[in-house]
C-alpha cells in the first residue's frame, strides 16, 4: 500500500509543472517512473491466482 502514497511525488511534479511552470529533473521524471513500475509489479504480484476447474473438484 505504501508505493501507491508516493503516488502523490508524481502529482507534485506536474502541478508544478502545471501552476509555476517548474520543470521537473530527469531525476524526478526517473523516480516517477520507477515508482508507478513498482506499484504496479507489487499489484500483480499479489493477484489472486485464478482456479483451474482441477482445483475446484
């Protein structure tokens, strides 16, 4: 649940973006990045595990 609080760096960067006219670092942009990557892995890494028709018998 954590990864998905950061969440909130990305916002940050395009508000700036959006309201000062701040241009986010390669490094933020990077950062991002790497963070919405590693929510994502984290959510399907803990998807539930779809039955086979075996395994409900």
């Amino acid at each position: 649940m954590a990864p998905f609080f950061y969440f909130q760096i990305v916002f940050a960067c395009l508000q700036g973006y959006w309201w000062f006219d701040e241009v986010p670092t390669h490094e933020s942009l990077f950062g991002g990045v790497l963070i919405v990557l590693a929510g994502a892995l984290l959510m399907l890494q803990r998807a539930p595990a779809k039955s086979t028709a075996t395994e409900q018998i």
